[in-house]
C-alpha cells in the first residue's frame, strides 16, 4: 500500500489531537449504563447536546462482525433510536448499539458518558470577515462578559473563503473525510467548492481544534480572506454558573454578540 504525504499529514495530527486530549480534559460528571440500557443513553446524549455541554461516551462491549473485544472513548456525532455514532480518537467512525443488537458495528456492554464541561452558555455571533486568526480572535474575545472559567468553546456555522479553486466532488468527499479523520471534537465538516472558493459549515467544531481545520484545507486550497456567517457559539465552562447570574448574563449585548440570543444552561 502506497503512503502519501497526505496520510502522514493526517497522521501527524491526528498524533497531535491525541496528546491535546490526554493532557486537557477530565471529566465533571459520569453517568454509567448497561448495553440494555441504550435508549437512555440516547436521550441523555441529546439532552447534553441540546444544553451545550462537552462530553465522550465511552463503551465497553464486543465488534458485531467477529464478536472481538472493544474499549474506546468517542465523541458522539449522531443518534438514533436505539444507536449511537462515534467518532473515535483514531479517526474511525462506528455505530453503536444495545446488547444484543446485531446491527450495528458494536453491541454495547457497559456505557459511560464523561461529562467534560459543568454549565454552557449558548449565543449567536454576529458575521465576521478577515484573516483565520481574526476570525478566532473574534469568536473567543465575544466570551469575555462571561466570568467563568473556559472549559472550551464549540462552534456551529460556515465559514466561507476565497481561494483558487474547481468545483470537484471528489476533491470534497476528500476533504470531508480528513477533516473527519483529524478532528476529534466537531460533529460534522460539509465542504462545498465553488469558483474561486470554498464553503465549509462545521457542527460544534472545538475552539481547540479550529487551528487543525485550517491547517487541512490550507494542505488542500490556497485560502485568501474568510467571511463567516452567524455563528452559534456553546461558551462551555468548567464551574457551576451561580443562577444569580443567569438573568445578567442573558441580558447582555456588546463585542457582536446578537441582543436577546444568550441563554444559559446551568
């Protein structure tokens, strides 16, 4: 088998994402389950989501196609009834299901959510142009009316760039795929080519790896300016937020940050 200088690329981050993981994130809370127990382990996986919070699943139970061992930590990138998908540290993506259930990739024996973060605050950021380290600049200074300590920052929105570019499907199932390889944290990457550009729109893509998603599509295209539209921001934060805080916080408005668009979720 050929190696290319792009699979050493990914390679070489995905080595980099890995000590980023190890060094970085303990967990707040841990909720346990049985494999029997999938469904609840889906409905808590979307009431995490639906609050902005930053947690992995980690799961212990056997591979369907030759019943062998697995044990890994993942990020959860879908759900479904009765199955969840994972993205692993590895770049691999797998289903996973219930005990005794055949059709995913894995049946489940033991489930453990690790919750990373202990309260979010969820707001809309207002369009944006310049350079990729503005851009960053921007989405992590519009946090600074929240006085709690950063757990991590989460990103929902498009980002679209100049460069010279061709339409190719190919070219983007390519790049969809790195990125998913290389990015742990961030549910989904969509890439559109267009003449003279290319549109990418992330799903709660990590502050922490924002710089890793630049760096592929530069491996790839030759990116000028970037305008991104409406971003939703998930401000994930490592301490409780006192409720007293809450009304404040949700009133607050400055550093383009859209009024009436922050919510709290202690």
């Amino acid at each position: 088998m050929r190696i290319t200088i792009i699979d050493i690329f990914v390679l070489v981050l995905l080595g980099l994402s890995l000590f980023s993981f190890s060094t970085k994130y303990t967990p707040k809370y841990e909720f346990e389950y049985s494999g029997s127990q999938i469904l609840k382990v889906v409905r808590e996986c979307d009431i995490q989501d639906s609050t902005g919070a930053l947690y992995t699943v980690y799961v212990k139970g056997y591979w369907n196609y030759d019943i062998g061992h697995f044990e890994e930590e993942g990020f959860v990138l879908e759900t479904g009834r009765g199955y969840l998908l994972l993205g692993l540290r590895d770049g691999q993506t797998v289903s996973v299901g219930g005990l005794m259930s055949y059709k995913e990739d894995v049946q489940a024996v033991d489930i453990t959510l690790h919750i990373l973060s202990k309260s979010s605050v969820i707001y809309m950021l207002k369009p944006f142009q310049g350079s990729k380290k503005a851009i960053k600049e921007y989405i992590e200074q519009s946090g600074n009316f929240i006085n709690y300590e950063r757990e991590d920052i989460a990103l929902s929105g498009t980002f679209v760039m100049e460069a010279d570019s061709e339409r190719s499907l190919i070219e983007e199932t390519i790049l969809e795929d790195t990125l998913s390889k290389a990015i742990f944290f961030m549910k989904s990457a969509d890439v559109e080519f267009y003449d003279d550009g290319v549109k990418i729109t992330v799903d709660r893509l990590s502050i922490s790896e924002y710089d890793t998603l630049f760096d592929i599509i530069e491996d790839t295209v030759c990116i000028q300016d970037i305008y991104v539209s409406d971003l939703i921001v998930f401000y994930q934060t490592s301490e409780e937020i006192d409720v007293a805080d809450v009304v404040p916080l949700e009133s607050y408005t400055g550093n383009g940050v859209y009024a009436d668009s922050v919510h709290v979720r202690v």
